[in-house]
C-alpha cells in the first residue's frame, strides 16, 4: 500500500476511526468501537475497520478484534508521534527542551543582569512561547 493510495482512503469517520486505534494499546472489538465513538451500528463500525485493514493498517486477531498493525504518517498525522497508546504533538518536545533549557539559565546564570542575559531570557521565552503555540496548534489540528 501506498502512502497517497492510504491518504485518500483515509478520510472522514475512517479516519477517526484510525485515530481511536493509534490511542489504543489493545484490540478492540466492532461493538466496543461502535460504542466508544458513538456509530450508528456495530456494521458501520465493522465497515470501516475492513476499510484499514485492506489498506493492512489493521488486522483481525483469532478472537475477532481488531488490532492495529501499522501507522502511516499522513495528513495531520505527521506532526504526531505515537508513545505507548498516546499521540503527543512533535513540537510539544521542542517546547519542552526550550523550557527545560530556560529554567536552567534563569536558575544559575541570569543573575546579574546584563544586555546579554536579558537577550538570552527573551530569546528563551520566544522559543519556548512559539513551540508551545505549534504544540496548541497541532492539537487543535488533529482528525478528532
């Protein structure tokens, strides 16, 4: 399968779909994926389950559940990265470190105040500000 064969498939409520699964840690079965993002049916839930997995995004377990198999970075999908079951936005780390690397200039080599250390303060906040806000913007860019 191919990335843009996959990017056009991917759309709508079989994307949201492939978000539920990329948040789960287990298999999940058609009824407590019909629940848990409200469908209509458990048919509409399997429909869109056989959809992932003739693109081999998922697969059918002895048991009948449905576990995902693979993650392909498409669309909103590529500014996040999977870790254990979570979907954490990429710039939410670059936010981190700026943040991390700013407390500890603030904490031991800000004082005294000079031209410098004040640039260096501002240029901190600035990043940790920016990356912060790409984290927020990326969030809010999720397919669900």
């Amino acid at each position: 399968m191919k990335e843009s064969e996959a990017e056009l498939r991917l759309t709508g409520t079989t994307l949201k779909v492939y978000w539920h699964l990329l948040g789960k840690r287990d298999a999940v079965s058609v009824r407590e994926l019909q629940r848990e993002l409200r469908l209509s049916s458990p048919s509409v839930a399997a429909y869109h389950l056989q959809k992932l997995e003739d693109l081999g995004l998922v697969q059918k377990n002895p048991h009948g559940d449905y576990e995902l198999t693979k993650m392909v970075p498409i669309g909103p999908l590529r500014s996040f990265l999977r870790i254990s079951g979570l979907m954490v936005p990429r710039s939410l780390f670059y936010a981190a470190f700026f943040s991390t690397t700013l407390a500890v200039y603030a904490t031991n080599f800000l004082f005294p105040l000079t031209l410098q250390s004040l640039f260096a303060l501002f240029f901190g906040l600035s990043a940790s500000f920016v990356c912060l806000y790409e984290a927020y913007r990326q969030w809010r860019l999720k397919p669900f």
